[in-house]
C-alpha cells in the first residue's frame, strides 16, 4: 500500500507533470513514437495484406510473416538495431537517443495484428458477394474499393486498434536505451528504488492505453456499414 501511496503521491504533484522532463512533455514523446511507428507499419504492411486478400493469394506469406513478427521480442530486435553500425544509437529528430532503432522495432511489432486482419478480412468477404458485383458487371479494382474493402474495414479497425495499443505499451522500451517516453519515468524510478515513481510511470501508461483502447473501439464501430442497422420488423 505504501508503494501505491507514494505512486500516486507521485502523481498529484504538479511538479512532475510540468518542463522538459514532465509527465505532459515524456508523454507527448511516448504518443509521437507510437503514432509515428503505426503509419509506418500501416504505410508497409496494410497496401500489401489488402491486395492479397483480394487477390485470394499470398496467405501462407502473409501469415508466416505475421508469426516472424510475435516470435522475435521486440527488445531483442531493439537491442540488435542499436549496436550495428545503422541505425546505431544516433539521435533521430523528435524522436530522441536511438529514435531511428526504436521506430523501426516497434513498426515490425505493429505488423502482425495489421497483416494478419487486413489479409483475413478482404479474404472472409462471402464469395457470392463477389459473384454478385462481378455479375453486375464490376471490375477487379471496382469490386475492391466498393465491395470488399468497405466491408473488411471493421476487422482491418480492429488489427490496427489491437496494434496501437500494444504499440503504445511496448513504447517505453525506448527508455531502455536512453531514449524519450514514459518508460524514463518506470525505469528512473526502479533504479534508484523509488518504487512509487516507477509505478507511477506504469499508471499513467495503462490509463493511455485504456483511452487508446477505447478511441479504437469507437474507431472500428465507425468503420462497420452495418453498424446501427437492425433487421425489419416483420
């Protein structure tokens, strides 16, 4: 009870919410990063997993990559980027000490969920819904911007949501090599045995995450042509 006490005494004073190395300012760090790894893996990830969706092809592949992906700890690939040469430890703009490294480990743990939903949603649209655009004389691309696509977006919502916040979450690894985001708070705090600091850090993680989570949420409910529609009465 102590260490939650002191956490959120931690928490209350103003002091540790305001300058450069304030919650506000750590946090806004921690969302760039976050945002920032998601387009990418979106940008790499989410063109290609649609076209073989409709395409009907590529499923071994884009599964297999997806499982690449969750074995390889996303701290380990960190670690590997910033004792090559390239990307290394260098400062990266906004994005602080080994921002470049840290970028591209958290975009290949945002690939999975992305791959794996966009590639499954295009591919579980109902065959006959297909029959039924081509029947009416639609083309490959109108078949996919007007049928498939619309309704595969609420499980594409949902792999981007699911990424998002696994993202964010795993974002405080940036601290592990000196860089910017809330995890300075966690680890700060656990090295110098100021336990209420540390789990202070953690709160304000997991409270983000629950407001991620339900952003995502009104996300893929936005994202469903059906949502909102309820059958007819008789």
């Amino acid at each position: 009870m102590n260490v939650l006490g002191n956490a959120f005494g931690y928490l209350a004073d103003p002091a540790n919410w305001t300058g450069p190395e304030g919650i506000w300012a750590l946090l806004a760090q921690q969302l760039l990063i976050s945002v920032t790894a998601l387009g990418l893996a979106l940008l790499l990830g989410l063109p290609v997993a649609l076209w073989l969706g409709h395409l009907g092809r590529g499923g071994f592949l884009a599964i297999n990559i997806s499982n690449v992906g969750r074995a390889i700890p996303t701290y380990a690939l960190l670690a590997l980027l910033v004792i090559a040469d390239w990307p290394g430890t260098a400062t990266f703009g906004p994005y602080g000490r080994a921002g470049l490294a840290t970028l591209i480990a958290l975009a290949a743990f945002a690939l999975p969920p992305i791959i794996t939903h966009a590639y499954v949603a295009v591919r579980e649209v109902p065959e006959e819904v297909r029959e039924s655009a081509r029947g009416m004389g639609m083309s490959g691309r109108q078949l996919f911007t007007r049928v498939e696509l619309p309704l595969a977006l609420p499980l594409v919502a949902t792999g981007i949501r699911l990424a998002l916040v696994q993202v964010w979450a795993t974002a405080t690894i940036a601290a592990l090599v000196a860089g910017p985001g809330l995890g300075r708070v966690i680890t700060d705090g656990f090295a110098n045995t100021d336990y209420g600091k540390g789990v202070a850090g953690a709160i304000v993680v997991a409270a983000v995450a629950l407001v991620l989570e339900a952003g995502g949420s009104l996300l893929q409910r936005w994202a469903d042509p059906l949502e909102g529609t309820a059958p007819s009465s008789p």
